[in-house]
C-alpha cells in the first residue's frame, strides 16, 4: 500500500487572520470544495467586483508583510509596463522624425520656380567631422521674403550662420579647432527643435551672396515632394527582433511577478475559507490582490515610462537620437496597455488557483501529479521555424507588413514555444535522476515534487538569453559585412572629391591646393562630363546611349588609361567606345546633351579630331573609384565652359600616420567650394554604432537576467518559508546548514542550467536564420554567449547567497513549536 503525500499546506493560524465582511461569512458545516454560499450571496458581476474590492483591501491593508508582497509584485510589473510602453512609442516616434525631417526639406530641382521675391537658392553642403555627419545648407535668397525652414524665424545676415545646439556646443569646444576652420562663418543663433532631428544633431544652415544657380536647388517652399527611403531589410530585421526581444521576456515576467507571494496568499484563502467563503469567492478575492499589485505597476510603469524617456536625449544610437517629447505611445497603445496588463494579472491568477485546492485548514496539494503534454510545447517552436524558413528562403528579403509580421510573430512563437518547453524537459531530466550527496537528493526531490515555481522563474531567463543570442549574431553579422565591405575600399586610403567645374585653371588651382594639404600624397583630377550623339537623319539624339568625357593634364589621363604617348591637344577613344561605334574619329558629338527626351537642349556640336588615338582603360571601371571613360582630352582640345554641368573628380591619397589628415583633406575642399562632396571609405561609422549597441544589449540583457534573478530569490524564499516545520525538523535531527544551504543551491541551479541549454538552442537558431535572412555567413560571438552564460551562473549564486539568511532563521528547533 503506497504511503499518501504529506500534507504541504499550513493551518490558517500560522498566517494573516483577515476578517471577512458578513456578506462572506456562512455555515461552516461542510468545509470540503462542494461548500457553496447561501441563497443570498450576489452571483455574476456583483459578486466579481466585491471580492476584487475585499482582496485589494487585503493586498492594502495586510501589514508589513503584505505590503512587501504588493510592493514586489508593482515592481515587477511597473517594469514590464515602462518597456512596453517604450516598444509602443517606437511607431509614433518615427513618425515624428519623418515628420521634421520632411518639413525641412525641398522639393529638389526636377521642376524649379523662377525666380521671384519669395524665392531662394540652397545647396547641400554635409560633410563629416571626424566620422560624426554634420548637415549643412547654403541659402542665398533672390528677394526680401524668401521661404524659411522649420526651426528658424528668419535668415542670418550675410555671410553668418544658425547652427544646432550641438553644433554650437562642438564649435565653442577645444576639440572643434579643426571644424572652426571649415565653417568659417560667425554664428548669428541656434536653430529651433522643428528644424532638428534631435537635440544632439550636427546641422548649420549659412547665408552667401556667391551661391551660383549651378551649385543649387531654387526653391519656394518646404516641406514637400520628399520622401523618407525605405528601411534597409538589416535595419528592418534589427528594429523587428529588438522589439520582440524585449517584450517576450517582459511579458513572462509580468506574468510570474503577480505571482509573487503565492503561498502565503494562499495561506489567507483558507482562513477564508474557514469563516464560510466558497472555493470561487477565494479565486476572486485572490485576483483582486494581485489586481492591485498590477494596478500601482501599472502607475509606477507609467511614471517610470515618464522619468525614464527624459534621458532620451543622452542616448545616441547609429547616429540618431530623439526629443523626449517624441517618446510618446499612441493613445490607442497606452490603453491597450492599461487594460491588457490588469487583465493579464487577474487571468494568470485564476489559472493559478487551479492547480490548488484551498480547504479551511489549509492548502492542499496531494492531487495525482501533474503529466505534462509534449505536442503542444513542441507546437509553438515549430510555428515560429515554419514562418521564419520561407522569409529565410527569399532572395532577396524586403520589409513589406506582411514578412514584418511574418518575421515578429515567428520569432516571438519560437521564443514562448522555448519557456513552454522548460517545464516539461525540467520534469523529464530530474525524473531521471537517483542517488548522490545529500544535498543533490534534496534538491532533486523537491523538483520532482513541484518544479512549477522555479520553471516559471527561469522561464523569463531563457526567453531574455535566447533573444539576446540571437540579436547578438544578427548585429555580429552585420557588423562583419559592413568591416568587410569597408576594409576592401578602404584598402588604400583615398578620398574622392566633387564639385562643380567651370574652368580647367579653376581645377588646377584647386589640385595644387590639395597637393599643399598636409597628409596628402598624391592627388589626380579630372573634369567630368556627358555628352551625346548629335540627331540625324536616320535616329534621334535621345536613342543614342550617352557617353562619359574626361578632360585633364596627361599625368592625370595616364592613371585612367594606358597611353603610349601623350601631348596637351590630344584626345584618345577607349575601348569602351568602342563596344559603342557611336564613337569615333570625325564623329560629331552634342556637348550639350538632354537628360531625358521631354526636356530638350540646345545642342553644342563638337567633332572628335581625325587625330584621335585609342586607349586601354585600366580595369574597365571593375574597381569602385574607376569610371568607364569613353573619350579623354587634354585641356587645350576641348573648351570646358562648352561642356554641360561638368564636374571636378578627385582622387586624393593620404598618409594615414598624418594626424587628423582627412580632416585637412576635408578642410581644403571646404575653401575650394563649400557645396564640393565626399565619397570615400575612410569612415567606418558602423563599427563604432554596432560595438556600442552589441555593448548596450549585453548590459540589457544582463540587467534582465539580475531582474529576473530577483523574482527567482523570491520564489526560493516563498519554497524555503512553505518548509519551515520540515527545516526546523531536520534542524532537530542534526542536519548540516552547509548541506541545506547546497541543497538551495542545486535546486536553482538545475533549472537554469537546463533554461539556459535550451536559451542557447533556440538564439542559435533563430540567429542563423535571421543572418540567413540578409545574406550574411552564421557568425557566433561566442564571447557574449560566455558572458550570458556566465551572468546566468552568477544569477544562481547571487540566489543562494540571498536565501541562506533565511534559511538560517529557519533551521530552529522553535519552527516545531504549534498551538
């Protein structure tokens, strides 16, 4: 005959004693489960919001003790509801930056006004300070009520400028020195939030009378006919998943942080119980405690929501920062928060309270053990790999709603399948497990008895390590691309530089002023053009594909092509002409050609001399910074004030042990022609924004883990107190401390153990696929994954440190002691 489980409940004296309103109290005649209130008790939504309001009484009114239970569970969720509140405000906040951003903008030069009183010119004129972008604009305005831009009531004076605050703040610095020099304008005031993107954002905006109609956009208004670009599908992927990483977690612990204090709350119940109240009106009274636990999170999130997005102007990430007004949820978002969370507390303490059976002397759990089903848990991981593969499969990946939604519901299946998991494999391993120290025995049993406490604790662990796997591969991934991609054209530090040409003598000053620069060490140039065939008889100009002209000295030609010889005067023809017979000695060209067939030009007739030569391009435009040349000239063959909208090209190397080089680099080219740009590959910026945000995640990812730890030390302390007759009996006996306090230990650490396996399988995956998603090779960082894992293990002993105080106060033989 099997022996019956003992009983693990306590008798009601040795909890809360609360007094039950007489609406409550009854015959006490039939103790069991089947007690059921009298003819007169209020049925359905009286009766619901009574016992709400008693167990908040209770929840309010329960001492010291109670009040600790409440404050952890407000805690709890008062964090989780500030990071949903974060997660919610992103949309909006994206909202808001397009919003400025496009209000700045101008229409561009596809269909420009004419001239007019209420018209100006502007030119773009961002540059780079030390890998950090700044944006700058150049107005010139052609009357006396020119448009303004957002943030700024009127223009500076000539020859002055409105600059950001951060702006302002890096030129009045000792480190701006260099930058000084560059925007060498006297500062007239500040632009205004509107005209901002953020409040640490690098912008100026400078008036000139020496703006040519060339170098600009003629404008008469912002503010339309500008776009934001779409997200790039790694950029999508990292906002989707950082979204779905936080709130997976979150929303775990949010559902075991109304759980805290269970047993003793328990406990309560079945005084309840004892003066009459039936078995549903304790569910409901239960629900109304961790209702008002939910209820002060609830406000407590709100206020920290509040205090926390102040700081958002101090957080940089990628270059962008954001007003704390724009961290602002939808209203539609805040309530569903505001009902959603409650709900939640109330719907996971009922599901609670059916695992046990509340009885006037106490709390009983001798029902047959649970048996965890398998399918389902195995369900929810394979729903998440079913909707991730196909995005996985796609060449190439694009963020439309519909993979969006695709990608966030797949990742957030896998990651909950992961915690539905837990319980069943911890049931399944410790089943297993026979023989051992003492310790290891105890801590073994006590799992096979009830291992729901310590699952439902480490469950947010798992789900917190496997999305920071996983997030920590994609960014890994990402980051290694972009030092690939910038470690191939960066290879030989270059910079090139375009502007506007309207004279070879113009470009040869401006060569030799580069050459002068200190770091530079060689510097080639040219003039860029297109020109087109003339029209004729048998095809139209339009049909004919344009070709691309260089005009410079032969030094500068010799590094775009092989040439036998070379004298001022000549002209050669490479052979990429001549895949085009389009060219050739003798021919006619248009120096003047049209960009499109609705908008005609006056063509400029140029023939090509008898005398060309041809010529071998060096790699055939294969490399990034080469162009596939078909006609080159000397200066003297060609007047290039014929040519239309020609530009200088230039390629200028420096010496990379030159302190701050690309800076003068940069400098120089600001005295050539402000509106001159820059492309180049001597900036990597993405390396500095990943490391930072990897570095970021780490500690968020740590700061979740201590968080949950802390749930995980309540819920050991709420085991040990449930024990404490059992403790003070083998304290009786001569048990050892050390063997109790080893015990705790292994009773933690077997659940996270396997947690953390299980973390480690599933951020794997989802990283691989994630990776698999943008093309890139599977890449582990294998450091972080070590750092997780040795967080997590500092978890557990961070636990066991906090409960042998204690367990300690409860190894005393006085714990035997009853009435």
């Amino acid at each position: 005959m099997s022996r019956p489980r003992p009983h693990t409940g306590t008798h009601p004296a040795g909890g809360d004693r609360p007094t039950a309103p007489a609406a409550s109290r009854g015959p006490a005649t039939s103790p069991g489960p089947s007690a059921a209130p009298g003819p007169s008790a209020p049925t359905g939504p009286r009766a619901w919001a009574r016992d709400l309001v008693m167990g908040m009484r209770f929840a309010a009114g329960g001492g010291r003790e109670g009040w600790i239970r409440t404050a952890l569970t407000a805690t709890g969720v008062a964090l989780g509801v500030a990071v949903l509140l974060l997660c919610s405000s992103v949309p909006p906040l994206l909202d808001a930056r397009h919003g400025r951003e496009e209000a700045r903008e101008s229409p561009g030069r596809l269909h420009p006004p004419p001239p007019s009183d209420r018209t100006l010119l502007q030119a773009s004129v961002d540059t780079t300070f030390r890998g950090t972008p700044i944006r700058g604009r150049l107005v010139r305005p052609d009357g006396a009520h020119p448009p303004v831009p957002p943030g700024i009531r009127q223009l500076p004076g000539p020859g002055r400028m409105l600059v950001s605050p951060a702006l302002k703040e890096l030129l009045d610095s000792p480190r701006g020195a260099l930058l000084r020099d560059r925007l060498d304008y006297p500062v007239a005031g500040v632009i205004g939030d509107a005209g901002l993107l953020g409040p640490r954002e690098l912008a100026y905006v400078a008036r000139t009378n020496t703006l040519s109609a060339a170098d600009g956009d003629r404008v008469d208004h912002f503010g339309t006919g500008w776009h934001p670009p779409p997200a790039r599908a790694p950029v999508a992927l990292l906002v989707v998943m950082t979204c779905v990483t936080l709130m997976t977690p979150v929303l775990v612990f949010i559902g075991t942080s109304v759980r805290f204090g269970n047993e003793r709350r328990e406990r309560r119940l079945s005084a309840l119980r004892l003066v009459g109240a039936d078995v549903r009106t304790t569910r409901r009274i239960a629900s109304g405690e961790a209702l008002f636990g939910a209820l002060l999170g609830l406000a407590g999130g709100g206020a920290l929501f509040l205090a926390g997005r102040q700081c958002a102007a101090a957080i940089t990430l990628w270059d962008v920062n954001v007003f704390p007004s724009d961290v602002a949820p939808s209203p539609l978002a805040a309530a569903l928060i505001a009902v959603l969370v409650p709900t939640a507390a109330v719907v996971v303490t009922l599901v609670a309270q059916r695992g046990v059976t509340v009885e006037p002397l106490g709390i009983v759990r001798d029902r047959p053990a649970l048996r965890r089903r398998l399918w389902w848990r195995v369900a929810l991981p394979a729903v998440g790999v079913l909707l991730l593969v196909p995005l996985a499969r796609e060449r190439p990946w694009h963020d439309t709603p519909l993979h969006t939604a695709a990608l966030a519901a797949g990742a957030m299946s896998l990651l909950l399948g992961v915690t539905a998991l837990l319980p069943w494999l911890v049931d399944a391993v410790v089943g297993r497990l026979h023989g051992g120290p003492v310790p290891w025995q105890l801590a073994v049993r006590r799992l096979q008895w009830n291992s729901g406490p310590a699952t439902r604790a480490v469950g947010a662990i798992t789900v917190a390590v496997a999305g920071a796997i996983a997030i920590h591969m994609l960014m890994t991934g990402m980051q290694a691309g972009y030092a690939q991609a910038y470690a191939k054209s960066g290879k030989v530090p270059r910079i090139g530089l375009w502007g506007n040409a309207d004279s070879w003598p113009r470009t040869q000053r401006a060569l030799d002023a580069l050459r002068a620069t200190p770091g530079v060490t060689a510097v080639r140039g040219t003039i860029d053009a297109n020109v087109g065939r003339l029209a004729d008889a048998g095809r139209p100009a339009s049909a004919a594909r344009p070709s691309t002209l260089a005009v410079g000295s032969c030094a500068a030609l010799r590094t775009v092509a092989r040439l036998d010889s070379c004298r001022d005067g000549e002209v050669f023809l490479t052979d990429a002409a001549g895949r085009d017979r389009a060219l050739a000695p003798g021919t006619r060209i248009d120096l003047n050609p049209a960009l499109t067939a609705h908008d005609p030009q006056d063509p400029r007739p140029w023939t090509i001399p008898a005398a060309a030569r041809g010529a071998r391009l060096l790699d055939h435009g294969r490399s990034p910074d080469r162009i596939p040349y078909d006609l080159l000239a000397t200066p003297s063959a060609l007047d290039v004030g014929r040519l239309d909208r020609p530009t200088m090209e230039f390629k200028v190397d420096f010496d990379r042990g030159t302190p701050d080089a690309v800076e003068h680099i940069r400098n120089t080219a600001a005295r050539i022609s402000p509106a001159m740009a820059e492309y180049s590959a001597v900036d990597n910026p993405h390396d500095a924004q990943y490391t930072s945000v990897r570095q970021g995640l780490f500690a968020g990812a740590a700061l979740t883990l201590l968080l949950i730890g802390s749930g995980l030390i309540i819920s050991t302390v709420e085991q040990l107190h449930e024990r404490r007759r059992l403790l003070s009996t083998l304290d009786a006996y001569g048990t050892r401390r050390a063997t109790l306090g080893w015990s705790v230990l292994w009773q933690t650490a077997l659940p996270v153990a396997l947690g953390l396996g299980l973390a480690l399988a599933c951020g794997l995956a989802l990283g691989a696929l994630l990776l698999t998603m943008i093309d890139s090779a599977v890449t582990v960082d294998w450091p972080v994954v070590a750092g997780t894992a040795g967080v997590g293990g500092g978890v557990i002993l961070l636990v066991t440190l906090l409960s042998l105080p204690p367990l300690w106060r409860m190894m005393r033989p006085d714990g035997l002691r009853t009435e």
